[in-house]
C-alpha cells in the first residue's frame, strides 16, 4: 500500500509521540515500543523511496529538456 508524503509523515510524528509518551511513562523500552520503531523504520524507507522516485523523475525531465 503506497501512502501519500503527507500521511506518512503524519503517521510518524503520531508514532514517535505515542512511543516518547511511553518511555516517559515505563521508563524502558518494551516489546510494543520494539514494534512502533520497526513501523517507524518502515516509514522512513518509504518516505526516502518517494524522495529517490521524486529525484529520479526530475533529473529525467530535465535530461529531456536538455536533448
């Protein structure tokens, strides 16, 4: 499932609260938190595979201007 900059964005900064909020109240990292930060690494990958896509079809618009 392909997720718009936006939501995926939104959708980190809701996790990383949720996860900040529970070191705050445990004081350690447990097994739910382990799984927030692997969702959280999903989305990075994500958002840097949109931004690479995003490069990649800019350098081909101007290479097609330039020929």
């Amino acid at each position: 499932m392909v997720h718009n900059e936006q939501s995926l964005i939104a959708r980190k900064m809701i996790l990383e609260s949720k996860w900040n909020q529970k070191f705050l109240e445990q004081g350690e990292e447990t097994l739910d938190m382990m799984q927030m930060e692997l969702e959280l690494k999903e989305i990075k990958r994500q958002l840097r595979e949109q931004a690479v896509f995003k490069v990649r079809e800019e350098l081909e618009e101007d290479l097609d201007i330039a020929s």
